[in-house]
C-alpha cells in the first residue's frame, strides 16, 4: 500500500504518514489506531501473558441519582443479592445497584495509606501488605 492509499483510508496526508514512516512524528493513539487499521491491523493491550485485555463495559444504569458514573475503584454489583450490600444488617431497601464495602479490605487501605504518606513517622517501618 501506498503512503497516498493509506493516507486516504486513515484520514490524514501523506505527509503525516511519511513522518510517522520515518520516524520523525510520534503519533497520536488515534492517529495511529487509524493507519493500523487502514493496514488492517488493530491495535489492543495486552497482558504479561500476551492476553487481549478487552475494555470494561459500559453500563448505562450503572449511574448514580445524579447521572455520574461511580468510582472507578469499586467492584459495582447490579441488582445485588440478599447480604451482598453492606446496609443489609439494618434492613435498609435494596438499591438497584451498590459496590463491596469490605471492612477489613478499607482497614487494610488505610494503614497503607498512612504509611506511604507519613514518611517521617514510619522512617525504617516496613510497608504494610498490600490490599
């Protein structure tokens, strides 16, 4: 394929692709997402082990009250089983969705937490587990 021909599938100059050809331009992810894909080829991520990684999925009613998507760091649970959500111990209304709250796990952050921010006080204290 030509750099004219791949230019014209992947939307840019040939010029563009000529620099990113010879080195001299860094591409952007999309810019190259595109010439990998007029080449017919795609572009993933990968595991250690050489695995595809394939993208998280988006889940439109996974939104809280005030349309915002919840914190990426907590495993959500859609329509949560009895003694999956952590209010169940006070007989509170199931949501339609909720997330672990585990308490040994927020401990377990906690202490790490101080540790890697209170440098002075735990000079010479080995780091706690990881979470």
């Amino acid at each position: 394929m030509s750099q004219r021909q791949m230019a014209r599938f992947a939307k840019t100059s040939s010029g563009t692709v000529g620099k990113v050809e010879a080195g001299v331009l860094v591409p952007s992810v999309d810019l190259l997402s595109r010439l990998l894909g007029a080449a017919g080829l795609y572009l993933v991520v990968a595991d250690p082990d050489g695995r595809v990684v394939l993208p998280m999925e988006v889940w439109d009613k996974t939104l809280d009250g005030a349309d915002r998507r919840y914190p990426s760091h907590l495993d959500t649970i859609l329509d949560p089983e009895p003694g999956e959500w952590w209010a169940d111990i006070y007989g509170l209304a199931h949501p339609p969705e909720t997330f672990h709250r585990s308490p040994l796990l927020r401990e377990r952050q906690r202490r790490r937490s101080q540790w890697e921010v209170r440098v002075a006080k735990y000079r010479g204290v080995p780091p706690p587990p990881p979470y």
